[in-house]
C-alpha cells in the first residue's frame, strides 16, 4: 500500500486529496498507468504528465523513478515563482 496525494488543479480533477493504493507498479509511471486505467477523472487528471510533477516520500522525483520502499507519492503542478 501507498500514499498518493493530489494537490492543487490535479486534486480537483481527481476529486480527492489522497488515497491508499493498493499497487504492484515498479516505477511512478506505471502507477500513473494504473490510475488512468481506473477511471475518465483520473486519465483528465494525467492527460499530460509534463504539466506534473511528483514527490516520493517528499523528494521531488522522476516519472521513471522506482516506487520499492516509498510510503508516499503526492502529485502536483509546477510551481512558479514571484
């Protein structure tokens, strides 16, 4: 079981904040796989992957990152400055 957290216009799209997943994927895109496969929100939500970024366990992190030993995986959209 893993953590995901969504947050900000991905959060929306999804309609939660965060969930238990229960998965086998070995890296952060094959877990993306396995959500949009779920349902049309979750597809809208990573219709575009360069417009997310991602964090496991906090860290900012690659799509082709290994998921072994996470505890979470929170999706977000590029911050910018000001």
């Amino acid at each position: 079981m893993i953590d995901v957290l969504y947050f900000a216009w991905v959060r929306e799209r999804i309609g939660l904040p965060k969930e238990r997943v229960e998965t086998d994927a070995a890296t952060v895109a094959d877990l993306v796989a396995e959500l949009k496969s779920r349902e049309a929100r979750y597809e809208a939500a990573f219709a575009d992957p360069a417009a997310i970024r991602v964090a496991l366990d906090q860290e900012l992190a690659d799509f082709d990152a290994p998921l072994a030993g996470a505890r979470e995986v929170a999706f977000f959209p590029p911050m910018t400055g000001g």
